[in-house]
C-alpha cells in the first residue's frame, strides 16, 4: 500500500474514487458540497432520494457523475456534524478503507483528513487514517494453501489536506504508517500457530525483521546462558516443553551510547495450556495468542526503527511454552528466580508472572529510565475491564500517567487500577517468600503486586493486554496492541518533535 499526501480542491482530483463526508440528517460535509456543486446538484438529489441519511457506519458509492473526473465517489456516514470526534472519525475512516477496497477502485483519493476532528489536528487525522488503512487491509494468509489476491487491489492512497497543514501532516503520515506496520507484523505473529510460531522461530523473526535497522542490534540467549544467568523462575516454565526456550534482547540507540535507555518487556509464551494446572479445552486454541505482550514489543521496536525518534531503548523478550510434562512444574514446587527471591507455585497457570519477573531482575543492567511490561497476564482483567482498555499498574505515578495520555493520544486507551500494599498480603506462602497466585479476588493487581517485588530498583509499569491483545469470536485474531501506546509513549519523551 502506498500512501501519500495531497493537497488538492477535491472537484479537480482525478482518482478512482473520491471519499468524502456527509452528517446526519442528510447535511454533505465541506468536500462533498463542493462535488455536489461541480456535479450541477447531483449529490443533493441522490441525498433526498434516502439512500442515506449520514449516520455512522454508512456508506454509498457513486458512479459517473457529471462534471466529476473521479470514477466513483464514495459518501461515508460520519453522524452528527457536532459530535465529530475521534471516535465518530476513526469509525469513518474505518468503513471508507474497507468500502474502497472491496469496490475494486486500484486508488483512491480521502477527503475526510481534511474534516475538523473535535480537539484533534488534521497532522492526528492524517496519523490515524495511515495506522487505520493498515489495519483494514491486513489479511492473515500465511498458513492457507492458497494465497488470496483480489482482482483489483487497492494499491495507492491519497491522505488530502489543505496546505497550512501539509507540513506536520507528513509528520502525521510518518508516524501512522510506522505504527500500522509494526501492528501488522505484531497481528501476524499472534495469528501464526504455536507449531510454527515457537520460541526459536519468535527469535528468528526479530533478528529478520529489525536487522535493516544499521542502529538497532538483537541478541538471542540461549538456554545454557539463561542457565547461567540463575534465572530460576523463567527456566522452571520451559520445563514442561522440548521447545528450548529463549531470551531475545534488542538495543535501539538514538542517541549517544551512554544515555540511559527506555525498557521495554514482552511476554514471549508461544503456546499457553496451563502446565499441570491444564486449561480447559474449550478455547485453548486461542492460547497460541499469549505471546501477545512480546509480539507488541516486536512490533513497537520495527515502528521505533521506521521513525528513529533520539532516544535509546532496549526491548527484552523471555519466550517458552507452558505445556504439561512429566518434567513440568507441580503444584507446590519452589523455585528461586534470578533476584535469589523465592516462589511457591500454587498454579502452573500462572507462568506469565514467572517468566517476567526474571526478565525484570535482567533489565536492572540497563539502568532504564523507566520498564514497562506488557503481557497477556490475566482472565480477571478481562473480567474487570473487558476489551476496551488495557489494565495499567505502576509503582510510578508520572509514568502512568504518561502512559495514559499516550493511550489517550493513540486510542490505544488504559485503564489504571490499584497497587496498594494491602494486596500484597495475598500472595503470602508457608514455604517460600512468595506464592504466583492471590487468590480469586483482584487477580490482575495481586498478579501487578508479584511483579512489583522485582522492580525495587526500576520505575516501572505493566499493561495487562489480556483483553486488548486478540480478539474472539467470529473476527478472530490478533488486533496488533499495544504498539500504538507503546510507540506513543516512547515518542513523547522526545519533546515537541512528535507531538501533532
């Protein structure tokens, strides 16, 4: 897809199809009255005839109209002109893409970037329509036996603006389309099966994908080096599995070596059945999906190499899968993870806390500016918040609130919940000085609690992407979150250069 900006009077563009707006109660947004005046009236008739009527999510495609040099025109339902939101616009924008596409128009030319969005720059619309067209035109195809390629792909988009705002929204167009490819490839890896997306093969996939990046180096560990790091907790989740587990570890530098890095930690399980502690059968399918906290991480490091913002990061990834095995963990084993703090295993099923709070002791290295986690940690978030926004628990105030205005800035919203020491009582144990389960109540903060005995030393943040991360049901896959959060965050630490 090749997406570009223009600055052009929309009667006078020659396209295979023009997108513009109409509101409710049948009213042409500003574009569309202007077709409508080089058609000699066209559009107003065709609006009273009820066709429609401008709501949300409608629609209509328009062929050969007089006094028009585009071959079609599409009208997109944006609702009502004075609650135009982001919401109401990501919704158009949205339908426009899919519309388009499925009309077989190889190009097309958008005229609702150029729509004042309530409290957004047309430089945002812009960042929002490229990350939006990626994710209407991706298509998982990689494990079909036929490959499907429409007749007439929408290849070339045309992003039109007027041109006081043409400068920052190149800016708006650079950052959307990073943020829409690192999602894509963060969508194609949760949607692969855990029999092709193992450990190894998430290894190989980030050195393949980020090695064109000349300032971005990634590190496989091994499990003989993972051994030597006494990483006790991580290795006790592999053991269940013949798939070797691994530590991907990736440096982005922005800026001068010694300036102090930005972290981030994904949750690398491939495959999820629960261990001992075995999942029910019902939907276990979708487990393949608990790698979702280190595909966004893969993701948000591919859109960080596309925009090369003057920061440094580094990403750390602990990949394995949790299967049951007569070497697996049992309910009750104690292990001892890389701090020397030990943890009673109450359930297997909660392998994900287990995996990153080795990752967490390992970030320590790096003195970061601040960590953030991301995992698809916990049902009860899902439960709390359902899929709207991520779960976000801190042990830093300013970083979570930073995280959710970036959340704000992307749509990639959080919600942040509670970290009071009063949870930490739960996770009490007679053997050990901890246990990896709190009981049925608050289990996304008793699960945030865990974590937060290991990041004594760091200002830290978890997103619990349970239910942000995969979508169920009839659309079933991977959403590409939280790239866009993560990503937004990183960019705002690098002052007004990013800021639209």
């Amino acid at each position: 897809m090749n997406i570009t900006l223009k600055c052009a009077p929309v009667e006078q563009q020659s396209s295979h199809c023009l997108i513009v707006g109409v509101f409710e109660k049948r009213q042409p947004g500003p574009h569309a009255q202007a077709l409508d005046k080089a058609s000699g009236g066209v559009l107003q008739r065709i609006l009273k005839q009820g066709d429609m009527d401008g709501k949300p999510g409608q629609t209509l495609m328009l062929h050969q109209l007089s006094g028009i040099k585009a071959e079609r025109v599409l009208l997109v339902g944006c609702g009502k002109a004075s609650e135009f939101d982001e919401k109401q616009y990501s919704k158009a924008l949205s339908n426009a893409i899919t519309a388009v596409n499925d009309s077989g128009a190889r190009d097309a030319a958008c005229y609702l970037t150029d729509l004042e969005v309530k409290d957004r720059s047309k430089a945002w619309n812009v960042r929002r329509a490229a990350e939006l067209t990626h994710q209407a035109l991706y298509r998982y195809q990689q494990t079909f036996s036929k490959k499907e390629k429409p007749d007439y792909p929408l290849g070339k988009l045309q992003l039109c603006v007027d041109d006081k705002a043409l400068k920052s929204a190149r800016i708006g167009l650079k950052i959307g389309e990073a943020i829409g490819k690192g999602a894509s490839f963060t969508r194609e890896l949760g949607n692969l099966p855990g029999n092709v997306c193992t450990p190894t093969y998430l290894a190989n996939q980030a050195g393949k994908q980020l090695k064109g990046y000349d300032n971005m180096k990634v590190r496989v560990l091994n499990q003989k080096s993972i051994e030597e790091l006494k990483m006790g907790a991580f290795l006790s989740v592999a053991k269940g599995s013949r798939q070797p587990p691994k530590l991907i570890v990736i440096e982005y530098q922005g800026t001068q070596k010694e300036t102090r890095p930005y972290a981030l930690i994904g949750k690398g399980v491939t495959f999820d059945a629960g261990g001992i502690s075995i999942k029910p059968a019902s939907a276990m399918d979708e487990m393949k999906y608990d790698m979702g906290g280190a595909a966004g991480v893969l993701g948000t490091m591919q859109a960080i190499g596309e925009l090369q913002p003057p920061i440094n990061v580094v990403a750390i990834i602990p990949a394995c899968e949790n299967l049951p095995d007569g070497n697996a963990n049992k309910p009750g084993d104690v292990v001892t993870s890389m701090s020397g703090q030990t943890i009673e295993i109450l359930n297997t099923d909660a392998e994900g806390r287990l995996i990153l709070c080795d990752a967490l002791t390992y970030s320590e290295r790096f003195k970061p500016r601040s960590v953030i986690d991301t995992a698809t940690l916990t049902g009860a978030c899902i439960v709390a918040l359902g899929n709207h926004p991520c779960g976000l628990l801190s042990n830093d105030q300013p970083l979570a609130e930073a995280l959710l205005a970036a959340g704000q800035t992307s749509q990639d919203r959080a919600w942040q919940l509670p970290l009071w020491d009063e949870y930490q009582d739960q996770l009490k144990s007679n053997f050990a000085d901890m246990a990896n389960i709190g009981g049925r109540e608050a289990g996304t903060i008793t699960a945030a609690c865990f974590l937060s005995r290991f990041t004594k030393k760091l200002k830290w943040a978890h997103l619990d992407i349970a239910g942000t991360a995969w979508k169920s049901g009839a659309d079933k896959g991977s959403t590409g979150r939280p790239v866009p959060i993560l990503t937004q965050y990183l960019l705002d630490q690098c002052g007004k250069k990013y800021q639209l």
